[in-house]
C-alpha cells in the first residue's frame, strides 16, 4: 500500500519514537523511506549586527546528527532509505510547508511525524507543525505522539 514513507525527525524522543513506527511500516509494506530534517531559518535574526553564521552552523549540526540516529535506525533493520537537511531558501518558510514540498517533489505516499503535544499559550506562540502539516499535506499524514508520562 505504502512505497515511499517521509520521515520527518527533529532530534526529540518523540520523533525517534515515529521514526521507530516508520521504519516498522516500510518492513511491513517493503517501503522506501525518506528521513528528513528541516532547519529552521529565522528571519529577524538577520539583522546587520549580528552574524548568525554560529548559530545556523549548530544547527545545521544539531540537525546532521539527527538524521545520522534516524539513517542508523533505518540500516538496522535493513530498510532502504536516504536522508536530507532541508532549508528553505525563504526565512519566511515555515517547517510544516518544507516538509509538504518535499513530500510532493519526492512523491511521497505516506507522511510521518511526531507530534509533542504542546498545548494553551505555548502552542499559540510556537505554533503547530503537524497541525499545519495535516492541513497541507499531499498524502495521508501519520502522527505519533510522545510517551505519556504516567
């Protein structure tokens, strides 16, 4: 059913939990996955006195290391996949439209993400990738939520 699974992962236990359901998923329909990781630009840090170049750098770390666990995850259990560190060349590109891009221009039939499940105020100033995601996506969207707690 599924041939080309997206994996979107951001360094969090939540998205290495989707991650896992991923990996499991192409086992199961012998898919292809995608493992991506989207850096953020931030606009208003461009400004002319201040040079974001080290704080870009780390994260475009941050990131590399992120889809290194994921690529591992995938190698382990034998599942073919690639991996890409996306940047909008548009500050103004929110996470959740990189990832619909992407999607579409790989063709991807099944989008996976992992959702941390932020919620009142904090939601309201940070926003919603997967909310956003679900709305734009070109394929059906799996959200896996993070462990509850208890």
């Amino acid at each position: 059913m599924y041939q080309r699974i997206l994996i979107a992962v951001d360094g969090s236990d939540t998205s290495y939990l989707a991650m896992d359901h991923a990996v499991q998923l192409a086992q199961y329909q012998r898919a292809r996955l995608r493992i991506v990781h989207v850096v953020e630009l931030f606009k208003y840090l461009d400004a002319p006195a201040f040079d974001p170049t080290p704080l870009w750098e780390a994260l475009r770390e941050e990131g590399r290391h992120a889809l290194s666990v994921a690529a591992a995850k995938a190698r382990s259990a034998d599942v073919d996949s690639e991996i890409a560190m996306l940047e909008g060349d548009d500050p103004s590109l929110r996470v959740a439209t990189t990832i619909v891009r992407d999607a579409q221009g790989w063709d991807a039939d099944l989008i996976v993400l992992g959702t941390h499940g932020r919620r009142g105020f904090n939601r309201f100033l940070l926003g919603s990738v997967a909310e956003t995601l679900v709305r734009m996506a070109p394929a059906p969207v799996l959200l896996v939520r993070a462990r509850s707690r208890a």
